[in-house]
C-alpha cells in the first residue's frame, strides 16, 4: 500500500471501489449477505454473527487471492507464483471491503437494539439495496434509461431476494 498513514489508506480503499473492482466488492457484499442469513438463524451471543461473516468473506477473499495468483500462472507463465501471489495479496481487497458494509450494518443494528435476526435482516434489505443501486449505476453509466433502466435494477435486486428467500427457507 503506498502513502502513509490514512490519508494512504483513504486512497488505497478508492482504488479498490473503481469500476474494475466492483464485481468484487459485490460479490463480498453478497457473500457477507449470506454468510449473516444463515448464522442468524440460531440466535446466541451477536458477536458470533460477526465473527461467522468475518471469517467466510476472508477465507473467499483467499480464494480469489489463490485463484488470481495460481489461475493466473497460465497466462503469466514468466513470474513466479510466489511473486503473483505477492502482487494479488496486495492488488485483490474488493472481495474483503465488499464484505465490509453488510457486517458495519449489521453491527450498527445490534448497538441501535434490534435483536440477532433483526440486525441480520436489516443487513440484508441493506444489501439488497445495495446490489439494485451497483446495478443501477452501472446500467445507467451504460447508457440504460427508463423501463431498460428500471429493469436492470430489478434483476440485480433479484440477486438479493435470493438470500433473503434463502433465509426463509431456512428459517
């Protein structure tokens, strides 16, 4: 990361929110999503909500890290993958900050009173609105405008309905 202190930090995490990260980001912020819906079923202690969303999105951020450094060796054959490995360390955060938000929401819900499921819920309405707005912005820079516009939006809100029709089921 280049810079120093937070002012470094504030612009590494801008890099990250660009549109060449923003399949990544969401795919955190889906992931978190679901990772809460599934371990605020069984209501105990809300830190191990937390904890759960925490660990999974890291270990998918791995993944991709592994995936990018390994995957990519067959198209990079020059560098080795011990200096890929180091270049996705430092270049893949998407997945990791997309799954950042959910878990923020989550505990801001938790602090303002609502219960473990509650909490969970309204992270995960906040994800939906978060996927239909990505979506939205992305179809509208495309050019998309009215009933195409409003389209697009829904079917990136459907991405979202599908984790909360998960918990239901679940439930």
């Amino acid at each position: 990361m280049s810079g120093s202190g937070s002012g470094g930090l504030v612009r590494h995490v801008a890099r990250q929110v660009s549109p060449h990260s923003a399949s990544e980001l969401l795919y955190g912020a889906i992931v978190t999503a679901s990772v809460l819906a599934v371990s605020s079923l069984h209501p105990g202690p809300g830190g191990h909500v937390v904890l759960a969303a925490g660990v999974v999105t890291l270990v998918y951020w791995l993944a991709h890290v592994y995936v990018d450094a390994v995957g990519g060796r067959f198209l990079d054959p020059e560098h080795s993958t011990t200096r890929r490995l180091g270049h996705a360390l430092r270049s893949n955060w998407g997945v990791l900050l997309g799954g950042v938000p959910p878990i923020v929401v989550y505990v801001v819900a938790r602090l303002l009173g609502a219960s473990v499921p509650g909490a969970a819920w309204v992270a995960m309405w906040f994800t939906v609105g978060l996927l239909m707005t990505a979506g939205g912005f992305a179809a509208y820079r495309a050019g998309r405008r009215g009933f195409a516009l409003v389209s697009e939006i829904a079917v990136c809100g459907c991405f979202g309905l599908a984790v909360i029709a998960m918990k239901y089921a679940l439930h």
